[in-house]
C-alpha cells in the first residue's frame, strides 16, 4: 500500500526512482511529503477530510481527459438503466439542470442531478430526489474509488464525479442529469453515453483548455452530442463547428429557431417544436431575460425524450414554477433590492447587465467584484458602463484569485467618471467586507449587485446565512 502511494507521488511530480535514492530531491522533503500522503482517510472519516485528501492527490487542478477516469469508471462498472441527459454550454447550464430536475420530479420520476461548482456546500453538487446527497454517502463513494483506482490518479472533478455516478447507480434512478464541468469533450462527464445532450449557448471563456473562437469553442461542446440522439442547442446562433459535428455524427440535432422556439407576452409565453405546441405558460421562477430561452431547450429536451419519459403538462407548470437555483440573478428578501449572481464571463455579464436595466429605477447602484484571473475582467466591467455608481472590489482567495485593485485600476481606466466624480471605486480584502460596506451605504431605495465569480457570491451568501 505505501509502496503504490510513494510511486504514484513521484511519478505524478516528474521525478524517477533514481532521483530519489542518489539525493537529488531534499530526502527528508520527501520523507515528509510521503508520510502525509500515508494519511488517507478511511470511510468513517469526515466529507471535509476526504475532500482536503483529494486536493492534494493529482498534480493538476484541471487535467482534461477521459482515459483515467474511463479506466477507474470500467473497473467500478458504472452503469445504469435510467435516461442519462448532459447539460454542456458556456451560460445557462445551471439552470438548464434545475429546471429539468424541477419537471420531472413533478412527473414522479426519481431523479438525480449532478452540477459544478457548489456555492457553499460540497453536498449541492449532486442531488438525489430534489435532496442533497449526504456526507455520509458521499464519503462510501470516495472510499469505494480510492480502493478501486490503484495507481491510477485522478483530478478532484474526476473523483467527485465517479462518487455521483455511482450514486445515482444504487438509487436506480429514472432520470440523471449531468452538467459538464468545462468544454464537453474531455470533460469527465462526458464517459457517460447520454440519451440527450443540451448545449445551451457557446461563448469565449476558459480560452487556456478550450481555445480562442466560438468556432473552436462549440465544437469542443459538441462532442457531449451522440450518434442517433436527441442533440438540443438553444444558442440563436450556434457555430458551424458544433452544427456540422452533430450532422457527421448522425445526431438528431435540435436547433433553437428552426426546430424549437418560444413567444411570450407580459402574462404568459408558449412553446412550439415540431408540430407540437404548449401555450398558456407561467413564466418560470428563475428570473432573467435568457431563462426563456432555456426552459425552451428543457420543453425540447422533454419532448425529445417523451417516448422513454411522459410528462403532463401540469408537471411542466409545476416544475418551471418549484425550479431554483441560488446565486442566478438572485433577487434577496428586503431593502435595498440585493442581487447575487455568478455572472463571471463577458456573456453572462452581459445578461446581468440586460437583466439590470430592464429592472425598475434606483437612485445608487453598489457593485460588488470579485473575479479569477483567467476571466476576461476588462469585458465583464466594460459590460456595466453607466450602471454602476459605486464598485466595491475585492480580493478573492487562492492562486487563481485577481486582486481587487488589479479590478479598481480597469475600473478607472475603462469607465470615464461623471461630473459628479461617479463611479466611486474602492478596494477591500474580502467579498464579505465589500458587501458590508455597500449594505452600510445604500439607502433602501438602492440596489447592490454581487457578482463575477461563484467565489464571491459563495462568500456573502454564507455570510447572510449566518445572521
């Protein structure tokens, strides 16, 4: 057992044997190193414990690939009757999933949902019956993985995923949703042979692992689509790269305005694909102008799928109706109006910034940022121009954190200041020290705005939840 843990270590790091006997590397470094890696966490330890192990284990945060976890997969037989459904797209995948969960739960099916990342919670992540999975069960998984997986290694995701999937076996469920953790392709996801796969919309971002263009972009997303399978994409204008895949792979492609689309007034909207019509709909919970858009991709996903999985038309209005989804234009109880939101690519703020103007008028708005430094922060802040009174920056924690001054400088140099020396930028160490500031300044006729990265709206958010 030490032997296994001390050679995947080393061969993890680069290093060979002989480095290590001949002296090359500090030997009480690794002497040190070796004896924590020997501190593994058995099935009656903590979720918290397992989850500090697993950071610690491969070399790389992200690590695109399917060949590990296929291997580890096959050895744990991961398979299962149910209808498998994979959420991939830039935006909206989140609320994709929770809308779907929402409707078939309504039809009474058992369901699971498995997303990324959690705001507060690990347990959010993966969902069994509209419930959190509980540590307990998630900590069986783990153990189950980390005997299975020899000298295998596996990325944090890769791990988590498996421990879902394997879930979502031993509850038989009828239905799985699955959302993509980056790109589709080599998303750890994507070892699941889905029964539909949804891209919802194809944007610039994660340009380090998925490229540079949407063209490159969509066509990484396209691979989640499957050979004679309903393929949903709900983005208006879809690549060539995505459109042309479906079509060489003999995907049964459902494309947004020509298969599927959907019309609305103030009171209700409607829903039509295929020679099928659904009219007379609620408008669903989840607020935003680009929710109808995908609840449109949910009701085509849905009648994609009518044949293995029927659902009424009561269980649609009940389910668009329960749907929820924290930190997606999350409007807060109270005064001053607070909106949370994890808009943290030029695309999503630029819905939040549609979704802000289209909202009533406020006197002052409180923008509170904290954003990676992987995100495009220029076009995220360009988005806002004339918005914003006040930004309250922040620095977010960890080797991907951009600071909040590197944001207040963009800031002063993207946004001209107005005569009466508006926008007010300033710096802080924390989200939570940003939020205070601006709930301690805004008059309740204001509104304040939390967003650019889960980070930041996690960090309020269970602030808030402590009070």
């Amino acid at each position: 057992m030490e032997s296994r843990f001390f050679n995947t270590w080393i061969k993890n790091k680069g290093i060979s044997y002989e480095q290590t006997v001949y002296g090359k590397i500090n030997s009480l470094f690794v002497l040190t190193l070796y004896c924590s890696l020997m501190s593994i966490p058995t099935s009656a330890e903590s979720l918290e414990q397992w989850l500090s192990y697993l950071e610690t284990l491969h070399p790389k945060a992200i690590d695109l690939g399917l060949t590990r976890v296929q291997q580890v997969a096959d050895k744990l037989d991961i398979q299962w009757q149910g209808v498998k459904i994979i959420v991939a797209g830039t935006n909206g995948k989140g609320s994709t999933c929770a809308m779907l969960e929402a409707i078939y739960l309504a039809a009474g099916y058992k369901v699971g949902m498995y997303t990324s990342p959690h705001l507060i919670d690990f347990n959010e992540r993966i969902r069994i019956n509209g419930e959190f999975a509980t540590d307990a069960q998630i900590v069986e998984k783990l153990a189950l993985i980390e005997h299975v997986r020899g000298d295998i290694s596996l990325s944090y995701f890769e791990y988590t995923t498996l421990a879902a999937l394997l879930l979502f076996k031993e509850h038989a469920l009828d239905v799985s949703i699955l959302e993509v953790g980056l790109g589709g392709r080599l998303d750890a996801v994507n070892i699941i042979d889905a029964d539909c796969s949804i891209v919802t919309s194809v944007d610039i971002d994660h340009t380090d692992w998925l490229g540079n263009d949407r063209e490159t972009i969509g066509l990484e997303k396209a691979h989640v689509f499957r050979s004679g399978k309903p393929a949903i994409c709900s983005d208006p204008e879809p690549p060539a790269s995505l459109v042309n895949y479906a079509e060489q792979i003999g995907a049964d492609l459902w494309l947004f305005g020509r298969d599927f689309n959907y019309d609305g007034d103030k009171q209700q909207w409607s829903f039509a694909a295929r020679g099928v019509r659904k009219n007379s709909l609620a408008y669903p919970a989840l607020r935003g102008a680009n929710q109808l858009l995908n609840a449109s991709a949910v009701l085509a996903t849905i009648e994609a799928l009518k044949q293995q999985l029927a659902v009424p038309i009561q269980a649609i209005r009940l389910g668009f109706l329960q749907a929820s989804l924290p930190g997606r234009f999350q409007i807060l109880p109270g005064q001053p109006t607070t909106i949370l939101d994890v808009a943290h690519n030029p695309h999503a703020a630029a819905v939040l910034a549609h979704n802000m103007q289209s909202m009533s008028y406020f006197p002052y708005t409180y923008a509170v940022l904290g954003m990676l430094n992987d995100k495009d922060a220029e076009q995220v802040i360009s988005k806002f121009k004339g918005l914003v009174d006040h930004w309250y920056c922040a620095d977010l924690e960890g080797p991907r954190a951009r600071s909040g001054a590197d944001l207040a400088a963009m800031i002063e140099r993207l946004i001209e200041k107005d005569s009466d020396g508006l926008p007010n930028v300033e710096v802080f160490d924390t989200p939570v020290s940003a939020y205070q500031k601006a709930r301690e300044k805004a008059d309740d006729s204001d509104r304040i705005v939390v967003f650019g990265s889960f980070l930041t709206v996690a960090a309020v958010l269970a602030d808030l939840n402590k009070r």
